[in-house]
C-alpha cells in the first residue's frame, strides 16, 4: 500500500478553538483521518516534538498551524513545521492575522508585565519577580520561553503557502482546503482559501438594506434590541460586514450578533482597520462638525473595534504606544 | 529632539488651493506635496500608510463648507480624519498629527505656512514612536 500522505495539526498561540473546529468536521474527520496519517496532533493525540525532529525534511505533506507566535516556543515550532512540511497552512485568525490577542500590540511587554506581574488588584508579589527566560533555583538552570515584544502572525516568522482565516474556520472550509490538498487542486500559493468578496455580499439581510445607509446615532449590540432580520447598519449598530471577508457561514448573523471581523480583510486589502473606518465614515448622516463630534465621541475603542482580529498585520504594527 | 525635522505629509485638493500657482514652483517649496482632485478621495488608508512610510504628521487641506466641487467630498474626509484620529490615538499617534483644513488659497501661497504651522506643533511631540523590526 503507497504510504498515505502526512498530516499535522500543530498550535502555537491558541485557545484551541481551532482544533475543536477540526473536531467539529465530525464524520469527515474520519474520511481525512483514512485519507492521511496523522503524525501531529496535541489537543487529540500523544505524540512528541522529537518525532517530528526526526523526521526528513518536507516529509510532512501538510502542517496545519494555528495560533499566533508570542514567544520563543511558538516560533521554534513554527520554524520545526516549516522545515518538515511541503504545505503550511495558516488556520483561524490568529495564525493569519495575529487575532484576538494581537490586540496586546496595543501595549508594550513592559506595560503587560507591570499590570500582570505587578500592578492588577489581585496579584500578591512582594518580592517582585517576573518570570525570567533563564533562572537558578537550588543550584538548576530552569528555563522558560522568552516573551516577546510582540504578537505576530504566522507569516511574519515563516513562510506560509495558504490561509484559512475565522475564528474559528468553519468545518466546510476546512473540508475543502484538506480535500483540496489531497487532490491536488490548490490555488497558487499565498491564496487564502475563502471568498474573495465582503460578508455582505451573503448576507441575507442585506435585502433590507436601504439604498443609501445613513446612520445618525451608533448603538452597541448590547444597548438595543435589536432586529432578527434587518441590516445591522441600518439598525445604527455597527457590524463589520462591510469590510469583511465572506465565507463564515454568518454563524453570527444567524444568533443575531453582528460581524466582529475574524475573516478578516477582504481580498486585495492589507489594512482592515483603516477600510472600515473610511467605510464608517461614509454612511455616518452627519452634518455639522459639532454632530459628528458627538456621534463619534460615543464610540468606545474604535480602534480596537475595527483592528479586533488583525492588529498584528496592521499597516502601523511598527508604531506603538508606549506610553 | 532640537534638530529633529518633522516629516509631514500634506494632500490638498486642486479646486481650493494653489489651482492659480505654477504647480512644479510651488511643489519645490513643499516636500511630501500630494495635489489631488477632491480632499474626499483621501482614503483612511493613505493617512495610515503616510505614517507607515515615515510621516510624523498629515495635513489634508479642503475646500471651505458647502463649497465642494463634488458636493460633500470635504465633509466625508472631515468625518474620515475624525474617526482616523480616534483610532491613531490608541497606537500612540496624537490627534494633533492628522489635521485637516476645509479653506481656500488659489495661489496656494498659505500651504508652506500651513505645514510649517504643523511641523511646530509636531516638533514639541517628537517623532512618532517607532518599534525595532520582527525577530525575522
């Protein structure tokens, strides 16, 4: 029998969601698990680092990676993957985009040390220690990973030859892009592998959209009650949608909850965060400089609104806050 | 910080400012001089890659109210701006960065003033502040 091609699924900065989504393909699973050998599966299987280092380079055929890189031991498994892998696969948000905790970029690794370590109500440490990368505790060297400055994505450390973005991807996704890699019949590389157009483009309630959307007051979801079938736009609450890639399935639509970005940008677009904002700007029916004023000054965290999943690839990602 | 010279960007729109002056006489007064059709077609995200390519501030200079050649181009970018600088805000760009002036100067005589006006208020800032690159 010809050896079946080889699969891992390997997570770095994650929650698991990720590989609870894989889990979530219930009985195909089983078909890929047929299909493939799976060599590399933490959340589901026991199988350790140095049985991937021992195996040939480009033997795996295909690395699936979730989670961002935010210290030293993400990036060593990105790099071990990466150099046993034909395919890398950047899965879910944070692997393609930094996600959720990309939002730390806000803030410097000084200032979230001080607030964990030292300076939120509920930490005790009178002596002030911080963890340390290397320290002597009874004559032994223990070692930790070093925290870096930063999140990053997965291809700010490596190469990564496909994307499968959401939070998590949805099971059909994920379907297709191991059937596709399977079969043969990838797009070219660096391709991310949804739809290329913006959530609205699906959006059931995009019928009721008016011609021209005119928001006069921004409302939070949890403010109002809002409408099971009608635009979120056109409810004055403020959805994503618009500059968001379509391909999620709308599991938040569907709950009545507005599109929160995790597919990030569109196809073509580098800066999520910015797009939306012009977005906003123009269906925001202001006239004078004082009612803008007091539309926008309602808005909390803008910023972490519109870069929510994709602060870490951000046009600005160099530029920070430090104070 | 004394001798640091800030790099501001500034984009104005044709219908109000400098439309009289021999553009290329005015442009070598003017570093970082975008002319450009409608201060409405300034997208969030030129503003955000003024400053990913260095820029320490960006000036948008408009038509006066009610005066847009396109009815309400200046009005969006004023909307745009106000809504960019609250988000700048949280990377630790200060709003003072990113100004935009709805006025008129045919001879576009007031443009290097404008953004000598800008640079002083920049200069008491400083740069903006720039992290080392990836560990990459």
């Amino acid at each position: 029998m010809a050896a079946k091609p080889k699969v891992a699924i390997a997570w770095l900065g994650s929650c698991g969601g990720c590989d609870e989504a894989v889990v979530d393909l219930n009985e195909v699973v089983l078909t890929v698990a047929d299909a493939t050998d799976i060599i590399f599966w933490p959340v589901a299987m026991d199988f350790k680092y140095h049985h991937i280092e021992s195996m040939g380079d480009g033997e795996i055929a295909l690395s699936i990676i979730n989670g961002h890189v935010r210290n030293s031991e993400h990036e060593e498994v990105a790099r071990l993957f990466r150099k046993k892998s034909q395919l890398v696969l950047a899965f879910g948000a944070c692997a393609c985009f930094g996600g959720t905790p990309g939002m730390a970029n806000f803030r410097s690794k000084e200032d979230i040390f001080n607030w964990v370590y030292r300076d939120a109500p509920t930490v005790v440490n009178p002596k002030g220690n911080y963890p340390q990368p290397k320290s002597q505790v009874n004559g032994k060297e223990l070692t930790l990973p070093e925290f870096y400055e930063r999140v990053y994505a997965l291809n700010q450390i490596i190469d990564v030859d496909y994307y499968l973005p959401g939070c998590p991807p949805p099971p059909d996704l994920i379907a297709n892009a191991v059937t596709a890699v399977l079969e043969g019949k990838l797009p070219p590389r660096g391709s991310t592998l949804a739809p290329h157009k913006a959530l609205c483009d699906s959006c059931k309630r995009n019928a009721t959209k008016p011609t021209r959307l005119a928001i006069k007051d921004i409302k939070r979801i949890h403010e109002v009650e809002a409408s099971p079938d009608t635009c979120f736009l056109a409810q004055g609450i403020l959805c994503m949608g618009i500059a968001t890639r379509d391909g999620c399935g709308q599991s938040c639509i569907n709950i009545n909850m507005p599109c929160r970005g995790c597919f990030g940008p569109v196809e073509g677009v580098e800066d999520a965060g910015a797009k939306f904002i012009s977005a906003l700007a123009a269906i925001l029916d202001v006239e004078t400089e004082e009612e803008m004023k007091q539309v926008v000054d309602q808005l909390v965290d803008l910023a972490g609104y519109t870069y929510r999943f994709s602060l870490p690839v951000s046009m600005l990602k160099d530029i920070r806050n430090t104070r | 910080m004394s001798d640091f010279e800030p790099k501001v960007v500034c984009f104005s729109c044709k219908f109000s400012w400098g439309y009289l002056a021999d553009e290329d006489a005015l442009a070598s007064q003017i570093k970082n001089w975008v002319p450009i059709i409608c201060s409405g077609k300034v997208d969030a995200k030129h503003v955000v890659e003024a400053f990913k390519h260095g820029a320490d501030g960006v000036l948008i200079l408009g038509c006066p109210e009610g005066d847009c050649h396109y009815q309400d181009g200046n009005l969006e970018a004023r909307k745009r701006i106000y809504l960019l600088q609250k988000t700048l805000q949280s990377y630790g760009i200060e709003p003072a960065r990113v100004s935009i002036q709805l006025s008129r100067d045919p001879e576009g005589t007031t443009i290097p003033d404008y953004i000598r006006k800008m640079s002083e208020s920049i200069k008491k800032l400083g740069p903006v502040r720039r992290t080392a690159s990836p560990v990459k």
